[in-house]
C-alpha cells in the first residue's frame, strides 16, 4: 500500500470513529477535548458537527490552519504532561468526549505519551465519556469500543468510560 494510500485510511479511519463517537455522547452535557490540533481538521469536524459545544484545545505548538484556530480561551498551549493536570477546573465540568491524535515520527517518545496520557485522562471525563485516539492507551476502568465498518483494527481506537 502507498503512503498516500494508507494516509488517505487513516484520515477515513479517523473521520469515523470520531462521527461515532459524537453519535455515542448523544446530548450528553459537557465540553470535548481535542488533544493534538496539528492542521485543525478533526478540530473543524467537531465544532462543524457539534455547534455551540465548549472544544478545548490543547497543543504543544500552536501550527494549524488561521480557520482552524480556536478563540484563546479554548485553547491551551504546552506539553499536554504540563497543560492537562488542573485542566478540569478551566473546563468547567468534565468532558463528555476526548479526541487525541499526537502520534509522531518518533515511535518512543509517541509511547511515553501514550502511557501518561491514558493515565491521566480519567480524571477529566464524566462518565460514559467517549475516547478515540490515533495510539493505543490504557485507560483504567475504560472498555474498548468496537470500531466503526470498514475501520481496521489498530488503525484507530475508541473507548467508553463506565457510566
């Protein structure tokens, strides 16, 4: 398979798991987090697919799309490692969907990531809270989701909070 193959997958991949996981949280009350805004696309998906919900945003270094920028106060810039602890209190209640994509070219460093991020995301989600990631996380008391048709496992993961 190419790489633009395989990209052109992976951005199809995305797309549905994060349209699931709008459909799973329903009206459920609550903000989203978009771990990872790169370009701003998932970005733009979600607040095209959930008008007038509260997206915060959390980047480490701000390079997206001038229409794809969130208002400064949806927008925290930093380590995720730095920026996340103490997040809820700016949130206002805890999210109802989390959306992370932060994998990189370099596999370690992805890893070490992925290990603190599904550690520690528990403590801003509200039960039943949805989690699609590009990576793979453990994420206590989490259970995986069945992926959306056409989505090849590993290729994309979702989660549900016990609610």
């Amino acid at each position: 398979m190419s790489r633009l193959d395989s990209h052109i997958r992976r951005l199809e991949a995305q797309r549905a798991c994060l349209d699931t996981a709008i459909a799973l949280i329903g009206g459920a009350v609550g903000p989203v987090l978009e771990l990872g805004l790169g370009n701003g696309r998932t970005y733009d998906h979600l607040r095209q697919n959930m008008p007038g919900r509260a997206i915060f945003v959390f980047e480490r270094i701000l390079a997206a799309h001038p229409t794809s920028i969130p208002d400064p106060p949806f927008l925290i810039l930093g380590d995720f490692r730095e920026t996340l602890p103490g997040a809820l209190q700016r949130l206002g209640a805890p999210a109802v969907l989390a959306h992370a994509d932060f994998g990189s070219g370099n596999a370690a460093a992805t890893a070490a990531v992925a290990e603190w991020l599904g550690l520690s995301l528990p403590m801003l989600l509200a039960p039943g809270a949805v989690v699609a990631c590009d990576q793979t996380l453990v994420i206590p008391g989490a259970a995986a989701l069945s992926l959306p048709a056409g989505v090849a496992e590993g290729r994309y993961h979702l989660w549900q909070m016990p609610g």
